[in-house]
C-alpha cells in the first residue's frame, strides 16, 4: 500500500499548486482509460507514472470573497483589469502594500 499512498500524497500536493499547466500526474489520471475490473492485469508491485520533477513552488492560499457587482466593476475600472482575478490580487497586493510593508 505505501507505494499507492505515496502516489496519491504527491498527486494531491501537486492539485493544491496554483500553476494549472505543470501537472504531470493529474494529466496521467484524467488520461487513463477506464477498464472493466475484471478486464484488468493486476501485478505485484504498484508503480505510479513517472512525473517530472516537480518545481519547488512557495506554497499558497486561496482568498475568496463576495461582494455587490456593481462595486466590484467600478474597482475594475479603477484598478484597468479586465478579470474579478486581477481585481482580488490588485486589491490584496494593495492591503499588503499599505498595511504589512513598513
């Protein structure tokens, strides 16, 4: 069992990284065909896809919150982005700035 473990403790570490494009394991799951239970080879030994190795990413957290539409397009505006992503990142990027940076 260690080796299944192994596998699904890197798969999850890797789906909780927020670059969406390097995610060799992930790709190999949603590229895996399904197979009639019996229809599948079992083998002594579990051996998971090989991934690249992985980039040391500084860990990160999620914010997220909701606000009235309206106030949320005019910050839009005012901060000249087009995505409710950027609008959450400018307006933290600004708090941290005023507030945690001496």
């Amino acid at each position: 069992m260690r080796p299944v473990i192994d596998f699904l403790n890197r798969l999850d570490a890797e789906k909780d990284r927020e670059i969406t494009d390097d995610k060799p394991l992930e790709s190999a799951v949603k590229a895996a065909k399904p197979a009639e239970l019996e229809n599948i080879a079992t083998r002594p030994l579990f051996l998971a896809p090989k991934a690249a190795v992985l980039k040391v990413v500084p860990q990160t957290a999620r914010i997220q919150y909701t606000k009235p539409l309206e106030k949320v397009r005019l910050a839009q505006k005012v901060l000249k982005v087009r995505t409710l992503r950027d609008v959450g990142e400018k307006t933290f990027d600004y708090f941290y700035k005023s507030e945690c940076v001496s």
